[in-house]
C-alpha cells in the first residue's frame, strides 16, 4: 500500500479513535423452516430514525416486509431470505464515525457513502480492496436500476467510477423520478395586492424581455383579489398583473417593482427592522441562488450549459454583474442594512423572527411559509398574509447582453441523485445475488411505491408491522387518485402534516428510486402553484456528488484547501462590494479583487473537476 495510504489510516485511527463503533457481522444461516436459509448483511447508515418511532430501521415497515420475501435460491435449492441489520452513528458524529470505522476496519457489510466522498474516494477504497467491484451484479441481477440509469444519461455517465480508463459500477445510488422542493424563493402577494398598482406598460411579449414594451389599459388601477380564512380551507385569487405583463415574477425588472411595493408597505404599516429583501450573510450564495439569473454560477466552480465545460464563476463579468445589481439594491434600502451580520444563519431560515413577524417581503425559505401559514395571530404584520413562491429570475436589466437573458442554469435545487452505498469486502461468501435482486426491486414499479409511500394492505397484512398497527394504519399508509387519466398516490388522511411519521414509514433511509411524479401534492392551488414555480428551471450546472466523489485523496485535499482559501476571501470581501464599501461598477477595484481571488489559483479546482470530467468525454 502507498505510503501516503498508510499515513492517512494512522492518522485517522488516532483521530478519530473516541467515536470507534464496532460492528457486528451476520452469515449465512438457516431460519429453521425446511427449505428456506437466510443471508444476513450489517447496514451502516449516516441517520436513522427518531427512536420514538422504534428502536432500530429494522423494525422499519418496508424493511420488515423486505426480509419477508426470498430473494434467490441457492445450489441445494434452499430459498433465500436476506436479513439486515441497521447501524447509526450518534448525531454530529456521522462523518467521523464513517472514516474511523473504514480506517480501523471496523466497518460492515453495506455502508452509506455519504459521509465519506467529502472526505475520501471511493475508488481509492476499491484499490484497497475495501469496496466490492459490483459491474456483474449490476448487469446480471439488476434490470431496474439499469432502466432508470439508460433512462437518465445524465446520471448514467457518473453513476460508474472509472478505473485505468474502464468503468466500474462500485457504488449504488438512491435516485429520484423528478426534481422536487422543499424551499425556494418566497414573497408577500398580499403587499403586492393591498400596496401596488397595475404596471404602467407590460412587454407585448411576457416571456421576452426584449420585446417592446406596451401601454397597459389598466394602468394605476389597484389590483382586486384576497383569500377566505379559516386556513385550512385556504384560498387565493386576484388579479396581479407585474411589469412583464406575467401573473408571477419574471425578470429582475419584476423584482424590482416589487421590492419598491414592499418598501413602500414596511413604511405604510410603520414596522420597525423590517426590510424587503433578506440576503445570506456572505452577500452572495455559492449554490447559485439569485446569482445564477446574471448567466453563470454562484460565485465558484460550476459546470456551463454546454455540459462539458468547468468554469470558475467569482472572477467573471455575471458575478459582477450581480453584484452591480445588489449593491443598487442595497443603496436603495431594500436589502437589509445588516445582512452580514446573520452569520449563523442558514441560507433558508435568515432573520427568521422576523419573517414570522411578517416584517419582511422577500426571502427564501421552506415550504412551510406559504399561503397563510405565518398567519398565527401573534404579529399584527401577518393579518392576512399570503406568501407565495417565485421562481430564479432572469436579468434584463444590468450588465451586457451576455449577462441578460439567460434561463437560470446553475442554482440550488434537489438532484435525482443522492446517498450512495458500497458493499464492502465484509460481505464476500455471503448471497451478493440475493441482496443485489433486494435492491434492484426498490428501483421497480412496486418498490418505488414502498420506497416513496409504505406498505398497502396487502403488505402491512403480510407483517403486521407494530409500529404501523399503533398508527391504525392496517388499510395500508396510502391512497391512489386519477389524475388526468394518471394514477397518483398521497398520503391517508391521518399522516397530512406528519412528515416525519411519514419518513418513518416509507424507506426513507434505504435504498431505491423514491418517486416524484407519483405523488399527488395536496393543499391549496397556490400553493402546488408556488411548489411549481421553484421547479419550473432545471438546475444543470451543479457538479454530481458522483462526479465529485471521484477524485483522489490527493486532489480531494487540494481542492478543499483551494476552497477554503477562497470562501474565506470571498466571504470578507464581497459584502463590501453588496454595502457600497467597494464600488463593484469602479474597474480599478474590481480588478483588484479579481487579483485577490487569483493569488489562491482557482484554476487549481477548475483543472481538477474538468479532468473528471473528461474522463467521459466521447473519445475522436
């Protein structure tokens, strides 16, 4: 073993000694019951359920009717039962757990990769024979997960690690069916509606900023329109028309006629710290968020709408653009005065007082703000509030032609692809056909209803489950709807607003294609409107855990370092150029930044993903 290999266990072994867990091992045994035998395979996983709900995932209902099943019959004939049982780390302790259990060979038989890319590859733990080349078992005993892969190119081509220049399954994906949000942009309509006035003019073509712009024959008319309380019976209709001529928000111009509203309303209902935009406390969200309506990413390593190309974004002319654009919001007081000062505020819950105040009109945050959802009667400010959700917006206004107009490519927003697994030497000699047959059935028809709802009727009957039997759910946790001449499904009644409950159920911690398109949304039309508006744009431009996950030790330790040189240099420098400190339309100091960020060689990172990369790339 190389020599920089043998320094990296040794130091993991002494640092992270305190947090050893040590695993125990199943075999190959026989149930008892004539004919049948069982392989059982320990299961780490990064996060478990809460412990309310049962002890340990594998009381969890799908597991438990998983390991109901046979999955193989061996060579005496005998079926094949696979058996699991579930490890978990103690909360915070997840990553280092991970590596100290790799590092010690303390680890076990299936073990959640999610932890361990940040840190380590997982081609490197293949060379150490640690991680089980699976390419047979995948092509052989696993056509579901093969189908979604063929179906999704995109995730295909990354869903293999390359190994002296061949592809290698050695990791299985959970994957998603479609994009899906639990948050996004959010704004107060009910200002819009109480505080502004029809547009003067609106483009002859709303989705077009560049088309002529018209007279609007209902120019300076209030906008008509309010919801019926109580809440749970929710509803919104009015008439708001923004200066594109859209019902919803558009173009950064749109956001512009909004923000003077909210303004106009914090000064009108005499609120005291409220402000009409909330901005992450480094001015600027790596992710992309906001920044990726200016044409590039969100101010570091992204990949271009070509697909093939790796560009650095805080030396470009769209992050100055952007930044152009929010220090003209800040000097026109619509961004808060003391946004960097939120330092331990995540990028969803900024100033969160105060947005459950209603002091705020626009922000980003979780699904849970919408409609009337802020209206619990312990702020004045929220009397008949309805937020509503707004997609990435498009620049037609700073910058140069290069910088307007662009479809927002490159922002946060949830993948198709997330949580890996690798089988582990551990599990050699043990039914690898029979766990591989398990998994594949949780990228069919069937397992994709257990993965994304729980058991029906027919399931639950089969195990009597406990925790399902204390819920009263022996119907099953799910009904199907025609939709459109669709079968979608939702949850019984008796788990709407249960998130959690319904995490316990489903295989939320497993493995498998956990559907989208399935699932039929519930709550008000505004509501599933707002839900589609953060999805309508397909984020393409963030890196795949796959592909990052890739890199070497060595690489994986440079790119950190490079990161980390220039986060902290942004993060001191860029709210000087939000708050007007450093002018971001001067060229003299502009240039200086670009100088600033070059002295930690971005271009490190740059060459590091695009080699990646290119290891897919079609050969000539």
């Amino acid at each position: 073993m190389p020599k920089a290999h043998n320094d990296l266990r040794r130091f993991m072994i002494m640092a992270f000694l305190p947090v050893l867990m040590f695993a125990m091992f199943g075999c190959a045994n026989t149930t008892g019951i004539p004919g049948q035998v069982t392989s059982s395979f320990s299961w780490w996983n990064a996060k478990g359920e809460n412990t309310v709900y049962y002890d340990s995932y594998d009381q969890n209902p799908v597991v438990e009717y998983l390991t109901s099943l046979a999955w193989n019959v061996d060579e005496n004939g005998n079926d094949v039962y696979v058996d699991l049982e579930f490890q978990h780390p103690l909360s915070g302790s997840e990553r280092e757990a991970c590596v100290t259990m790799i590092s010690t060979g303390t680890y076990t038989d299936i073990m959640d990769m999610s932890m361990y890319t940040s840190v380590g590859s997982v081609a490197d733990l293949y060379e150490q024979g640690i991680a089980l080349d699976l390419t047979d078992y995948v092509e052989q005993y696993m056509p579901n997960y093969r189908a979604f892969l063929e179906a999704h190119p995109e995730y295909a081509k990354t869903a293999t690690n390359m190994i002296d220049g061949e592809e290698k399954y050695l990791q299985i994906y959970n994957y998603h069916d479609g994009i899906s949000m639990w948050g996004g942009w959010c704004y107060r309509r009910d200002w819009i509606l109480e505080y502004g006035v029809q547009p003067v003019t609106v483009l002859s073509n709303p989705s077009d900023s560049t088309s002529p712009r018209i007279a609007n024959p209902n120019a300076g008319q209030t906008f008509l329109g309010g919801y019926r309380t109580p809440k749970d019976s929710f509803t919104w209709t009015d008439n708001i028309v923004f200066p594109s001529g859209n019902t919803d928000p558009v173009f950064i111009s749109d956001w512009e006629w909004m923000l003077q509203i909210f303004e106009d309303a914090i000064e009108a209902e005499g609120i005291i710290g409220g402000y009409p935009m909330s901005l992450y406390y480094p001015g600027f969200n790596e992710t992309g968020i906001l920044g990726s309506a200016f044409g590039g990413g969100g101010g570091t390593w992204y990949l271009d709408s070509d697909g093939a190309t790796v560009k650095f974004g805080a030396t470009s002319d769209d992050f100055r653009t952007y930044l152009q654009c929010v220090n003209t919001w800040y000097d026109n007081g619509w961004i808060d005065e003391a946004f960097s000062e939120h330092t331990s505020d995540m990028f969803y819950q900024i100033d969160l007082n105060k947005i459950f105040q209603g002091k705020i009109g626009l922000f980003w945050a979780e699904e849970g703000t919408l409609d009337a959802a802020l209206d619990a009667g312990e702020s004045e400010y929220t009397d008949g509030i309805c937020v509503t959700g707004a997609r990435n917006p498009i620049n037609d206004i700073y910058g140069s032609d290069e910088q307007k107009n662009v479809i927002p490519f490159c922002f946060y927003q949830t993948g198709l692809e997330y949580n890996p697994i690798i089988i582990t030497d551990k599990a050699q000699g043990k039914d690898l056909v029979a766990l591989c047959k398990m998994i594949d059935y949780m990228y069919g028809e069937e397992g994709t209803l257990l993965a994304t709802f729980g058991l029906n009727q027919a399931q639950y009957e089969a195990t009597q489950n406990e925790f399902m039997t204390s819920l009263g759910l022996s119907g099953g946790t799910y009904s199907p709807i025609e939709v459109d001449g669709k079968t979608k499904y939702y949850f019984v009644e008796s788990l709407n607003e249960q998130d959690l409950v319904q995490n316990a159920l489903k295989a939320n911690r497993f493995i498998g294609l956990h559907s989208e398109s399935l699932i039929y949304l519930t709550g008000s039309e505004l509501h599933r409107h707002s839900v589609n508006e953060w999805i309508l744009y397909i984020s393409t431009g963030r890196f795949l855990v796959s592909l990052t996950g890739q890199m070497s030790i060595e690489d994986a330790e440079a790119y950190s370092r490079t990161q980390g040189n220039i986060r902290e240099f942004l993060n001191k420098t860029v709210p000087n150029f939000v708050k007007g400190v450093k002018d971001p339309f001067s060229d003299a100091d502009w240039n200086a930044f670009v100088s600033g960020v070059n002295k930690y060689k971005p271009e490190t990172n740059t060459l590091i993903m695009q080699s990646l990369l290119d290891q897919y790339a079609p050969q000539e």
